[in-house]
C-alpha cells in the first residue's frame, strides 16, 4: 500500500490506517530508502504488514502491525533498522521475521504477543538487538534463533508462550544477557540441535516450564543465571549435548534442579544448586555430565542421584544438608567422584507423640540395586547416620576417602552388596565398616581407627575379606564378630585398642589368619558364646590381660555336632598375664602354636566344665 525504495529517499510515513492488502506489505521499504514508519495502524496485510530489505534502515516506531497473512514485521536482505515500541500481534507467522546475514536491526521496547507461531524468529546468519521487549502468549517459541543467526537478547521479558521462551536450533547461536524467562509452556532456553547460545545473568522461572533444555548435540555456555522456581527440572540435559554451565543459581524447582538423561552430558562448575524438590542433580540412560565445585544442598531428596545406567564424574563438590543421601548410585550406574565433600546429610521430622522435630538417618552415600562407581580422595564426614551405605547387590570401588565422624558407622554394608574398599582412612565413627545380611566386602589396606566402639562389625550373617589393614585405637573390640557373622581377616595389624583386639561370640565364625594383634588393654582375642572361628599363623603379643581368652562356651555343639573354636599355628608371646586361657564351658582346639615370653602361664585351664583339646 505505502513504498519506499531508493537511497535518498526519506520521508514520514505517521498516522495512516493501512488495512488489508491482501497480496503485499502494508509498508514496503527497500533499495537502501531511509526514512520513519510511525504511529500508524497496519491491519490484515497478505503478507507483512512492514517490509525492509535490500540495505534500507527505514526506523519503524509506534505502530499496531496485527493480523498479517505472514509475519507482523520482515527485516531481510541487510536492513539496519530500528524498530521500536511497536504493538505486534496476531499474526499468521513470526510477529517479528529477521533473517540475512548483512541483516542487523535494534528492536527495542516492542510488544509481540498472541501469534499463531514465533514472536521473533532469527534465522540465516541474521544479527541484530533485541533490547527490552516484551514477548509474550506466542503460540511458539518467544524468541526463535536457527540457520546461524547470531542476536544480541538484552533484558527482554520473554513469557506465557506455547514453546520455549527462547528456542535456539539449527546451529543457531546467540547471547543472552539479563532476560526475564518465565512461565512458558516448556523450558525458558532450550537448545536443540546443535544450537548454541551464550546466556548469563538471566532469570528462567515460571509456574510451567522448565528452566534450560539443552538436547539432541545442543551445546552452548550459560553463566550466572538465576533458574528457580520452575514446574519442571531447573535444566534437562539429554541426547549428546555438550553445554557449559558456571555460576549458576538452580533453586526451589517442582522436580529436579539438573536431570541429564539420553546421553546427555556437558560440564556444569562452580553452580549453586539447591532446595529443589526432587534431587539436586539426577543422572540416568547413558547421560555422563561432569559436576566440579558446585555445591547441592537442602534438596528435599537426594543431593545427587544416579540411576539406570547414569555415568559421569563428580568432582570437587560440596553435597550437604539433603533430605536423602547426599550421592544415591543404583541401577547399574556407574559415576566417578573425585575429591568431594560429602557431609551432614539429614532430614527432621515431628515423630508421633513428639512436639518437637527430631533428626531422621540419612547416608552421605548410599550404593545399592547393583549400583557401582568409583569413589576416591573424597571427605564423606558428619553425618546422622552412616557415612556410606551399600546394599542390594551393589558393589562400588571406595579408594582413598576419609570417612569420619559419622554418628553410626563409616561404611555399612548389607543385603549382598559387595564393595571394594582400597587404602581410606576411616576413623571417628562409632563403628568403622559393619558388614551384615549376606554382604561381602572386601577391605583391603585401610586404616581403621579411634572408632566409638570398633573398627569392623560383621553380624547376621554377613562376611567379607579383611585384608592387609591397619585397625587401632578403637574404643571397644577392633574386631566383633557374632550372630553367623564370617569373615577373612588376613594379614591385619590390630592394635591399641581401650578393650580387647578380636571379639567373636554368639555363633560368630571366620578365618582370622597371619594377623598382628597386640598391645590391647584387655585380652588380645575373646571367643565366647557358642562362636567356634579358626585363628591360624597370627602373632598375638603385649596385652595387658592376655593373649586368647576362651570361655562361656566358646567351641560348642552346634546340630548335636561338637564344632571347635581352633587355634593354631599361631605366636603367642609378651602378653602380661596368660597366654591362652580356657575358661567356664570353653572348649577350644589349641595346637601347633608357640606360646612364649614373660606369660604367667602359657595355658590356663579353669572353670565349670572347661575343657579342650592343647596340643603345642
């Protein structure tokens, strides 16, 4: 209806109705024209109600550009124009179209809002600014960025659309800086296919959507941003995306606060994730992200969970303060955590009959349902219950961690799991490792240490391979051992402990062979109870009470069958009072041992039906 074209040629196109031209633009401004479009109304063009292309920088200002055939305003072909505080709505297409590479616009202040598809749609190589728009009840995406366009987004509010606030695809790129993207119909940024946009500093809320989706070999960096409060997860990374994320605050989310699943991945650092109301971070499905130096707290689940095949590495965390375990593994995952902090997991609760909250038990980790991992150099500390905890079949490898001050024991393992614990300091705990229920861990070069009570529990039936340890200063038995509890204990040094090395009784069993037990307070070893272990090849020496102390039925008829507590081969020496002594009811098998050095008996035998077999 209204054309401007040629270099030059300037003029102000203000106050016009232009209504229904149903084949063309209702303003067209091409061939390098200049000029001002203002304050008109431009209703029912065929195609868009403002056009221009071919170099012009036409400034477009004030107008209504609704109910276009197409797109409400086209910017192609090297426009440059400013197109400022315009109401753009209810158009067929995009409210704003912008695309070309030579195409750079400023749009800045406009409305675009109840469109049949995009607000503002970018694409081939387009530029531009979009400074402080409003974009809202698009039935797409508010802001869509494809075929390598490139926009500069600066405080834009973004919100209510049918799609994502901001939708980058296609190689489309872009940065956003200080947005406002909230309560749209799915994620506030999403980037898809092998879109990759650089946001920082943008708020990604609302009561619908989630925060970012990056997916299908998405990437891009995102920096600063403050992601709270959405319906969905904070962000969803899936489908082999690569995306960095730094510095972000991910908080008070409907579901997880990151959930990265399908092989999604990429690096999220130094981010600040937090009250969400599913976990911190959920990895499954092959997703294998890398978590450095963020810290996760006060999830109302786990800090950090892995779940169906979910992978990645985990490194230099602070997880504290969830409403379950601070990391949880299981479903054949199998993470790596590195140097983490892993501390005061826990939850209160107002118990029946009781005004006033109380702490509910909750691990630092918690492995199990054939979970795996590899946990190493990390601090797993404080917490109200037991530090590690693995179960079901689970069988991770802990190698090089400091377990302490838990207020039960530092690692427990029960129903079948089968860890591998390698060279960690565990100490401080009321109880150092506690095996029951079928599980089978092995031990092997550890140091166990000025525990509560002890530095190994194995009861209800539970047994592993204890290998090669350090195991002392502990304030009850270093070793306790009873209720059809059956490990290997070999090539163990125990010892300083406030009361005896190795307790086993109440049919507790076990192989306890070329062990060093020595310099306990009270005896060495006491067998008691109906327990029947075979202590072979030890050095048992310089107690304060004895060496081995069997009594109260230690060796006994087990199914109308005499099975003995045996002790043999062993070197018992320097103990300051008996070196084995068979008390009420013992009945121990001692051969082949060399009982010597400064003992004020080498075998004592008294009490009610003592008795034995002592051959040495």
């Amino acid at each position: 209806q209204i054309a401007i074209s040629g270099r030059g040629t300037a003029p102000l196109v203000v106050g016009n109705a232009l209504r229904e031209a149903p084949a063309a633009a209702g303003v067209l401004c091409s061939a390098g024209a200049r000029g001002c479009v203002r304050s008109n109304e431009i209703v029912g063009a065929g195609k868009a109600g403002v056009r221009v292309c071919e170099g012009s920088s036409t400034a477009v200002e004030y107008n209504g550009v609704r109910g276009g055939g197409e797109c409400g305003i086209s910017l192609s072909s090297g426009a440059t124009s400013r197109v400022a505080a315009n109401d753009v709505s209810r158009n067929r297409k995009a409210g704003v179209l912008v695309w070309g590479g030579e195409t750079r616009p400023l749009l800045c202040r406009n409305t675009v809002h109840d469109g049949e598809q995009a607000g503002i749609y970018l694409y081939a190589a387009a530029r531009g600014v979009l400074l402080r728009n409003e974009v809202y009840a698009n039935a797409g995406a508010g802001v869509l960025i494809t075929e390598g366009a490139h926009p500069l987004l600066l405080e834009n509010m973004l919100r209510d659309g049918g799609d994502a606030g901001v939708l980058v695809h296609e190689e489309g790129r872009g940065c956003l800086v200080g947005n406002n993207v909230h309560s749209n119909a799915t994620y506030g940024v999403a980037a898809l296919n092998g879109g990759c946009p650089a946001a920082s500093r943008n708020w990604l809320h609302g009561r619908r959507q989630g925060g970012l989706l990056v997916d299908d070999a998405g990437g891009g960096e995102y920096f600063r941003n403050e992601v709270e409060g959405n319906a969905k997860s904070g962000v969803t990374l899936r489908g082999a995306c690569r995306p960095t994320l730094r510095a972000n605050r991910i908080h008070h989310g409907a579901d997880s606060g990151v959930h990265a699943l399908l092989g999604g991945g990429g690096m999220l650092e130094g981010n600040a994730i937090y009250a969400n109301a599913q976990a911190g971070v959920a990895v499954e499905s092959g997703a294998a992200p890398t978590l450095r130096r963020n810290v996760i707290y006060d999830g109302l689940q786990s800090g950090v969970l892995y779940f169906d095949g979910g992978m990645g590495t985990m490194e230099g965390n602070e997880v504290y303060n969830n409403m379950d375990a601070g990391v949880q593994i299981v479903e054949s995952s199998d993470p790596t955590l590195l140097r983490n902090t892993l501390r005061e997991q826990r939850r209160e609760e107002v118990k029946e009959g009781h005004s006033k909250p109380s702490a509910v038990e909750v691990a630092c980790v918690w492995v199990h349902s054939s979970g795996r991992g590899t946990l190493t150099d990390n601090d797993i500390r404080d917490s109200f219950h037991h530090g590690v905890v693995v179960g079901q079949d689970a069988a991770p490898l802990l190698q090089a961690n400091r377990v302490h001050n838990n207020r039960r024991t530092g690692v427990f393992v029960q129903d079948g799991g089968a860890p591998t614990l390698l060279e960690n300091d565990i100490f401080r705990n009321t109880v150092g490792v506690e095996a029951v229920d079928d599980a089978a861990p092995v031990v092997r070069g550890n140091t166990l240490h000025r525990h509560k009570l002890g530095g190994v529990w194995v009861h209800k039936g539970g047994g592993g391979t204890y290998e090669g340890n350090e195991m002392r200063e502990n304030g009850k038995a270093a070793v306790r051992v009873w209720d059809h509890g059956n490990p290997v204990l070999k090539g163990n040094l125990i010892w300083g402990g406030r009361t005896v090395g190795l307790l086993v009784y109440e049919f507790g069993k076990g192989h306890y062979v070329d062990n060093e037990i020595h310099s306990h307070r009270s005896w060495n070893i006491e067998v008691k109870r109906n327990a029947f272990p075979l202590i072979e090849r030890n050095k048992i020496h310089s107690s304060a009470y004895g060496g081995v102390y069997c009594h109260g039925g230690g060796g006994t008829h087990l199914e109308s069958e005499e099975v003995r507590f045996t002790l043999k081969d062993n070197e018992i020496y320097a103990n300051t009072g008996i070196g084995v002594s068979i008390g009420d009811d013992g009945s121990p098998l001692v051969e082949g041992n060399h009982i010597h050095t400064g003992h004020t008996a080498a075998v004592y035998v008294a009490g009610a039906s003592a008795r034995g077999v002592v051959a040495n």
